[in-house]
C-alpha cells in the first residue's frame, strides 16, 4: 500500500479546531504508515541522528493522500517533528503528518483496518511506538 521510501515512516494525527483534542491514526501493524518499524528498534534521543537522505515533504505528503485515497492537500508537514529510529537495517526517518479536516476521516481509518486513538487510549503499542507519539504529542500541543 505504500510509495514510500523503506527509511522513512509517517505518524499520522488529527487536532480538532475547537479542543486541541489530538488523536492519532493506529493501523494494524502499528502507528506507523504504511509498515511497521522492525524488532529491535530504538529511537535515537531529541536532536540526535539526523538523517543522511531528507525527504521534501510535498512528496510523501501528496503519496500518502493518494494511499490513503483522501482529497488533495488533506495533510500538511509537522515541520517541529522528527525523529529517528535506529534499527538492525539502518535509520528510519520519523516524520509527523496533521490531518487538515475538520473531523478525523474515520472511513480511512476503517478502510485500511485503523483506528483514530488519543494518546491515552495507546495502551498496547511498543515502547518506542510510545515514545513516538509522545514526542509528537508534544510538538503539535507544546
């Protein structure tokens, strides 16, 4: 399902206007789009391991709305969020994708076998899944 290059993965996350109420898009496999991050994974700490290839946004973003089958420019570029994830293959690039509609597209959601969670309701995914979110949480509430 993904154009995606193998390093580089998606958190996906919608912020209602009037709450600030964030929920992120969980698939079956995980908070990941479109793959699940390999066993043995770490992320690397805050500011640490930039990575080598830097993907320009309007390239995952518009190959994400089309995998996704949602309108163009459904989803803008969290430009305070990156994160890096080390794994037995090599880095991953961790970049952060704002669903830009007025209520979470439930029917994507349940299209691809996911679900739209708030950060309390995780329970379940790894640790460095968590950690993930965590980060992204922070960066879109401050």
């Amino acid at each position: 399902m993904t154009a995606l290059p193998d390093d580089l993965r998606l958190l996906l996350v919608h912020k209602q206007r009037t709450s600030a109420r964030l929920r992120f898009l969980i698939f079956p496999h995980g908070v990941c789009a479109f793959k699940p991050l390999p066993a043995l994974s770490v992320v690397e700490e805050e500011g640490e391991g930039e990575p080598e290839v830097a993907y320009h946004p309007n390239g995952w973003l518009r190959r994400t709305e089309q995998a996704l089958a949602l309108a163009p420019g459904s989803l803008k570029a969290e430009p305070e969020f990156h994160a890096t994830v080390q794994t037995p293959g090599g880095p991953i690039s961790i970049q952060l994708a704002e669903l830009d509609t007025v209520d979470p597209p439930f029917a994507v959601a349940e299209a691809v076998g996911g679900r739209f969670v708030a950060i309390t309701e995780a329970r379940g995914c790894t640790p460095v899944e968590m950690e993930l979110l965590r980060r992204a949480y922070t960066a879109m509430l401050g």
